[in-house]
C-alpha cells in the first residue's frame, strides 16, 4: 500500500482519500490508530470534512473491511476461476497473486488478522474470507479431476502454506522464488510442470519485478 496523496489544505479531500489514509493507518499502526482527527491531519483537511463521506468511524472502518475483500478475497476468487488448461497452468494462476500486489495485498491481509484478535466480528469475516479463498481453489482442484476430499485438503495445503510463509516474512529473493517454482508446483499438484506451462508464468514474473506491482 502506497502512502495515500495528501491534497492542498485548500482542497477537499475525496472519500477514496479518506479511505486510502485509513488504509495506510491500519497495515502501519493498527486498527486502533485508525481516527478521525489523525486522519484529518494527514490529509490537512478539517475534522468536519470526515463527515461528508460517513456517519461516524464504524462506518469508515466498514469501508476498509470491503476494501480488504474487494481486493484480497475477490483476486483470489477470480484467479482461481481463471480458465487453465491443466492443474498446474490453474495453480500458477493462483501464484499471480503471490507476486502482485493488486490481487493481494499481504500487508493488508495481515492487518485485518490482527485487527480480528480484537474483534469477535472481524474475526467472523476473517474466517467467512479464508473458507471462500479455500473453496475457490479447491474448485479449481475438481474441475481438474480431483475429489472432493483431496480437492479440498490440496487448496488448504496450498493457501495456508503461503498465509504462513507471509506470517515468516522470509523475504527470498526473486531469483530464488523463481528456483523453487517448478518444485512448488509438483509438490501442489503432484505433476511435473512443462515448460509450455512454466516459462510463461516465469517471464510474467521477470515483467512484474520491472513494473514495480510485484510484492
């Protein structure tokens, strides 16, 4: 997450503004620094002007749980039901989101786990999000031939796995994620990658590392 723009204290700030400070402030700070006036302060504009867009501070807080789903769930959703060709051209799809940040957010998703711990409804959102992350990939697993079952505990094998390697922060290179790709991909779909299926999915990563979008 870029740190939100700040306008000219003579220029109204926009609801995305607000809610893209609020952003900021909640994967830095947490939840609990996430205030009217501290936000009005960094985008210099008046404590009033918050209430242009909202009813009151829940109501923002709303507008990032939506935001966090829009963004974190719905990229996985969507690359999960991307049309592939093979398991193993699906689960790259699914990779995408590993490395671009406009699919999933790690930051982001790590903010809102935290933010549960202190709450009983956020923490119900949490837990509605990873079942639909999980069910989506196990659909990709059975429209390519796995069970139900094994569908399943093979979309959690490989969601968690990388939830966890986020919770690590193990910070490994671009070069070594690329390495280890191919040895990713057979151990998540027990099939060895062809390069019909790998070299793209590896230039796409070399391409996101110039833009600046990957994580």
């Amino acid at each position: 997450m870029t740190e939100a723009a700040v306008p000219p204290a003579h220029t109204k700030a926009t609801r995305k503004d607000w809610v893209r400070a609020a952003l900021d402030i909640l994967i830095s700070d947490g939840v609990d620094s996430v205030k009217v006036l501290t936000l009005a302060d960094r985008l210099a504009v008046s404590r009033s002007s918050f209430y242009w867009y909202f009813k009151n501070r829940d109501e923002l807080l709303d507008a990032l749980l939506a935001h966090w789903q829009d963004t974190n769930t719905r990229g996985i959703t969507a690359q999960a039901a991307a049309p592939s060709t093979s398991i193993v051209h699906g689960v790259t799809n699914i990779f995408r989101c590993w490395i671009d940040e406009r699919l999933f957010d790690p930051r982001l998703d790590f903010a809102v786990r935290d933010w549960a711990r202190r709450s009983d409804r956020v923490r119900g959102e949490l837990d509605r999000a990873d079942e639909i992350r999980v069910t989506a990939i196990a659909g990709l697993f059975g429209r390519h031939g796995w069970g139900d079952v094994e569908a399943f505990v093979r979309a959690r094998v490989l969601y968690f796995m990388q939830i966890g390697y986020y919770a690590l922060d193990l910070g490994e290179t671009l070069e070594r994620r690329k390495e280890l790709t191919a040895h990713y991909l057979k151990s998540f779909t027990g099939q060895e990658p062809t390069p019909e299926e790998l070299d793209p999915f590896l230039a796409w990563m070399d391409e996101m590392a110039n833009s600046g979008n990957r994580h």
